[in-house]
C-alpha cells in the first residue's frame, strides 16, 4: 500500500470566536480516505474567546483530524502568521499546506479540488480565484468597490510582472512544501501584503501557479484591511520586484532567481547597442584580437567570422567548450598571469570587466607594460555609469541597492563615472582616443517593439545632451602612451642624429656628456654650444 500524501490546513485566525467553528466543521471528513490530515491553528493574540472555542468544538464536535493549536505570545501580523505557519510545515515535511482563514470567508469544501494539482505534480501552487466566474464575485457579495480594486490591481500587476493571473488577492491557497523550502518566504513583510510578496517569489523562481474557481462569501466578519494602504503596498512591491529584474533595485526577498553562484557569463548584447555591438562594427577584418571576460565567446565568434585571429581569456569555462573554436585561456585576472601577450594583438577588448577586479589599476598597469612597445595596438573597454540619472535620483532617496545584474551589481568591486574611467587609464599610461555614452538596454527589458525603440532614441538624444547623467553605460578606446624609456631612447637617438647633422663626431659627444655628469662646477662644464662652436 502507497504511503498518503501529507496534508497540513492552516487556518490564521484573529478575533475569529463567531466563525472558527464553523470553519473547522466544514473541512471535508472524508479527505483523510486519501491523505494524511492535519490540521494547524494559530491565533495572533486574539482579544476575544477565538483559542477557546477552537478547543470547545475540538472536544465537542469529535473533530477527528490531528489538531494543533498554537497562540503567539505577541501580534505578529497576517503575513508573520502565516510564516509561523509555513515554517511548521517545513519542519514537518508535509506534502503541501492549505491556506484557510478563520473568518470563513473561504469555503472549506474546495480544498479537494485545491491540492489535487499540487499533490499530482501538475502545480507547486494553486490559488482559489473568485475571479474565474464571471461577476461571481459580485454575486457572493464582494463589495462592488473592492471587486473594482481587486481587477484593477490584479491588471496592473500582471502588466508589470508580465502574468495573467485573475486574481493576485485570494487567501484561498496551497502550496507545496517543497516550492516553500526553496523561496525565502521568511523576509517577507508581516503585513497584507505578504500574499503579493510569495506571488513575486514563485514567479521570480519559476514555480508553476494553476488556478481553480472558488466561491465568494462576504458576511459580517470585520475587515482589519486598510485598503488604500494595502493597495500602495501592494503596488510598490510589486514595481520593486519588476526594477529588481531590470537591475535597478535589489532587495534580498526577490533574490532568488538562479542564484549567483559567480559562474554565470555575462551576455554579449549583439542584437542591441551595446559596447559589444560597437566593437564588432569598429573591428576590422584580419584584425588579431584578445578579449578579456569573453565569457561564452558569442562576441568572438563573430568576429572569426569575420576573419579576425582572436583569443578568449575568462575566469570561467564556457558553457559548451566543445563549440568554442578559437584559443581559450581560463584565467582568474586577479593574480594569475597573463596566458598571452596583449602586446600581440591589434585589440585588446574588456567589456565590463575592471568594476568586477579587486584591483583594476595593476590590471592595466600589467596591461600597459604588456603592450607599451606596441604603439598601435588598441584597448577597448567599457563599464557601467554610476552617474546614471535613475541612480542619483535613487540616491536622493536614500536608495543604494546592488543587484544581481546592471550598473549596482553585486559583484561589482569598483564603480566609475565618465572622468574616473577616463583617469584610472590616462594614469596607467593611456592615452584615451575617445568616450562615447551607451544607452540603456531598454530591449531586453520590454521586448523589441515601438515603445523601446522609442525610449532607446530619446536616451540616445539625452545622451547627447549629457553623456554624464544619461548614459547607461561607459564605452572607452584607448592607445598606449610611448613609456618613459621609449621617450629616453627617443631623445637620445634625436640627439645624436642632430649632432650628426652638425657635424659633430658621436665620439666626441659621448665625452662632453661624460664630462658635464662628472663635473661639479660650472666653470668646467663644456656646454653642447661650445662644442659645437
């Protein structure tokens, strides 16, 4: 005999002394013929008999499922509750755990037709929408100002996250354990807006969301919902999570989508403006190229399509080596040596690279010493602009957020403006040919299509009022200065062919030069006047 799918129901409950018992008298009896039951109640302080009447109708009515009944010591909200809640299932290693409300607002009856997605691997969570039946809401007794909030925030939240769920805002729910295990539910708010805060959790991670129809029933229960201030919370977390993926917010509650393990390779951005689209179309063909940070190569490979001899350097392997068909060097830029010589090659390309170097002016002074005795070779670089208006303005707010992606990301150990990217190479011995202003990639966040390219015209037009304030990113070409000993050879070669052309023997102009050094007075120094006279 198969072992019974485990089953806990939660019911939250606050000043539910009128309703609780009907509650727990309509959870279906004959759902433990199919699974293991239990059922687990927490009181959040109460201030009525809501914990009594629970143990009354337990003793009274013969309720046969295992019942746990827990009371916080202190008010921990609707969202801490339900993480008490949660842990307890964790703990427990249920199966799933369904969510009901102690007022009896959601119908006990459903639950069967609730876990059954889960529990059959089709779902890691289901909602009960009353949103499915068209005006059935309306029809149970939903307020028609509340049925009217519920669409429109539902509307805007699927326009921002990009789903299209009926209702974000229904306490009916069941997740598995497992999805739960797996979001950090425990950094959530303790308040309302805890259901909007898992919603973006399991999206963010990719969990399967299915929902069923379920009846609406308003009574005389007391609302304890500020629904203006719900509505702003919901709102605000909600444009949060959708700046979170677009890299310009991060808070760790969201942070959970394929976690940074450091490995992951940066994208090339070919199909948009990019630094790496510029390079390709600056790049000649025949050119001998060096990249470091190529990451998976997308960059190069096109340009060995191009004819170009080009070479790989990254910390990290490709994805699939096995198609790479250019010399790859995995090498950590920190401290190990260079695999090859950068003096080798016509470009030496660091897309995004030096913010994420514990020291990037060594980087370039091992670079600039590399590559000093060849005068035509280029470096290309680029980084992120943390002048970048949308990043002041969040400054101004007191917001400085890193992220998993973008100008704040986490694995960014240094962060340039325009003048300090420019200074970090003049002082490593570059000359800095120029500097151009790339915009935002507006394309990977809302698609290609009108809106973006608009939006992507309009930064270039800013751009080109201040580079400073409205580039996303920093695009930088530069050359290597001739180093000290090249100038002392130059001048000394200048020199000697001067004197050549006046007539003056070298022999000669070796011994006044040895004479001025040894020479302490200047009565007996013979000046390169008189001795051409």
């Amino acid at each position: 005999m198969s072992q019974k799918n485990k089953i806990l129901i939660f019911i939250v409950a606050y000043n539910a002394e009128s309703t609780i018992e009907n509650v727990l008298m309509r959870i279906p009896s004959d759902l433990q013929d199919e699974y293991e039951i239990e059922v687990l109640i927490i009181d959040d302080q109460s201030s009525d008999n809501t914990v009594l009447r629970c143990i009354k109708t337990i003793k009274d009515k013969e309720i046969k499922f295992t019942t746990h009944i827990f009371v916080n010591p202190e008010n921990q909200g609707y969202g801490g509750n339900q993480k008490i809640g949660y842990q307890f299932a964790v703990e427990r290693n249920f199966d799933c755990v369904a969510l009901l409300h102690g007022d009896g607002q959601y119908a006990p009856e459903c639950l069967k037709d609730l876990v059954k997605p889960v529990l059959n691997g089709e779902a890691d969570a289901v909602f009960g929408s009353r949103m499915l039946t068209h005006f059935g809401a309306v029809k149970g007794g939903m307020p028609l100002y509340k049925y009217a909030g519920n669409k429109i925030l539902t509307f805007i939240q699927n326009v921002i996250l990009k789903t299209s769920l009926s209702e974000f805002h229904s306490g009916y729910r069941v997740y598995s354990v497992k999805a739960l295990k797996q979001i950090p539910f425990h950094l959530n708010t303790p308040d309302f807006h805890f259901d909007t805060e898992i919603i973006i959790q399991l999206l963010f991670y990719g969990f399967r969301i299915a929902e069923r129809p379920i009846p609406t029933y308003y009574g005389d229960e007391i609302c304890y919902v500020n629904g203006m201030r719900y509505a702003l919370d919901v709102t605000i977390a909600t444009i949060k999570a959708r700046m979170q993926s677009l890299g310009l917010f991060y808070d760790r509650k969201y942070d959970i989508a394929q976690r940074h393990n450091g490995s992951e390779h940066y994208e090339a951005k070919l199909d948009i403006d990019s630094p790496s689209r510029r390079t390709l179309k600056s790049i000649p063909t025949g050119a001998k190229v060096l990249e470091f940070g190529c990451g998976s190569g997308a960059l190069l490979k096109e340009l060995s399509n191009n004819f170009c001899h080009v070479c790989g350097v990254d910390q990290f392997s490709p994805n699939d080596e096995n198609k790479i068909t250019f010399p790859f060097y995995r090498c950590n830029l920190n401290y190990d040596p260079f695999p090859v010589m950068p003096g080798d090659y016509d470009f030496i390309l660091m897309h995004d690279v030096l913010e994420h170097l514990a020291q990037p002016e060594c980087f370039l002074d091992k670079i600039y010493s590399a590559c000093h005795f060849s005068p035509d070779s280029r470096v290309i670089a680029s980084t992120g602009n943390i002048a970048f208006f949308p990043i002041r303005a969040l400054l101004l707010l007191g917001q400085f957020n890193y992220g998993k992606r973008g100008i704040l990301d986490l694995t960014h150990t240094r962060l340039f403006t325009f003048k300090t990217f420019k200074r970090v190479f003049e002082q490593a011995g570059f000359d800095v040919i120029r500097m151009e202003g790339i915009p935002a990639p507006v394309k990977l966040a809302l698609g290609d299509n009108y809106l973006s390219g608009w939006l992507t015209t309009v930064n270039r037009w800013l751009i080109s009022l201040s580079r400073s304030l409205f580039s996303y990113q920093i695009y930088l070409v530069a050359k290597p200065k001739r180093s000290l000993k090249l100038l002392l050879k130059d001048a000394k070669e200048k020199g000697h062919e001067y004197f050549s052309n006046n007539g003056v023997d070298r022999a000669f102009l070796s011994i006044s030069q040895d004479t001025c050094l040894s020479k302490n007075s200047d009565s007996s120094i013979i000046s390169t006047r008189e001795a051409i006279s």
